[in-house]
C-alpha cells in the first residue's frame, strides 16, 4: 500500500513537471490585471483592463457613479462620466487617451450617437482618433445606454 501511494505521487509530480514545461504555465506570465477605485468596480468576473506586453485592453465601462448607480436620464453625463472612468483605468495602468488605438461604442439606440461622439471625440486630439466601431445593441448592462471599451499601447 506504502509503495502505491508513493507511484502514485510520483505520477502526479510527474504528471505536473509535463504540464508545466508544456507551456500551460507560461500563459498567464507577462500579463497584469489592473484594478483602481477611481473607476466603478467590476459588476462581473473581468478585470478593468489586463495589461500583456506593450498593450493594455480596456473592459467596456458604463456609467456607474461613485454611489454604484447609474443615471441614464443624460446621454451627454453618461458618455462623459464613461469617458472619465476610461481615462482613469489608462492612468492606473500606465498610458493615457493620447496612446488608445482602438475603441468599441456599444449604444442601444443609434439616435444617440451624434451626441455621444460629440463628447468621445472632446477626448481626443483633431485627427488621432483611434481606430474604432459603433455597435447598435438591444440592450446593455443595468440599463446603460452606451457602452465603450479601449485598447492602448503603453507608454
């Protein structure tokens, strides 16, 4: 029985020397999850943004205020308190709104988007935008109405 339990934690360790110089291990090395409280916390199992190489992809943010709530009876207080969170997860993760790439706008009704890409692109400087893509949905999270992720490079 003695020389059982020792075959079989010597499979087991065997077993796990195979997996980790598989490269199972190595998926995760590289990467950092950035968290901070100046942003709403996520509502859901994801991170704000996940940092991996010379990249930080953003999670899509809503307008969720410091009391955890969100107030949709303005678009153009949505979008900008969206845009303002967005800016604060770039700051904690090491770049900023001049170095976005990439950005996905999620509305719900499109009749909305000259004012929310009035108040998107006050974040921007005139001709570096990102590159980027509008989305009409049925619905969004808690109620939102706009809904806008990020990728940047790092600084």
């Amino acid at each position: 029985m003695k020389h059982l339990a020792i075959i079989g934690a010597a499979s087991l360790l065997f077993a796990l020397g195979i997996l980790l110089l598989s490269g199972k291990k190595h998926e995760r090395e590289g990467i950092e999850y950035i968290f901070t409280p100046k942003a709403p916390q996520p509502i859901g199992p994801y991170s704000q943004a996940v940092k991996y190489d010379d990249m930080v992809f953003l999670s899509g943010q809503i307008a969720i205020g410091n009391d955890g709530q969100i107030d949709t009876s303005d678009i153009v207080k949505e979008t900008t308190l969206i845009m303002n969170h967005l800016q604060e997860v770039l700051k904690a993760s090491g770049s900023s709104m001049q170095r976005v790439v990439k950005t996905t706008i999620y509305l719900n009704n499109l009749a909305w988007f000259p004012e929310v890409n009035k108040v998107y692109g006050s974040y921007f400087e005139t001709g570096k935008a990102p590159a980027r893509e509008t989305i009409g949905v049925k619905s969004l999270p808690k109620g939102a109405r706009v809904e806008i992720s990020m990728v940047a490079a790092l600084n």
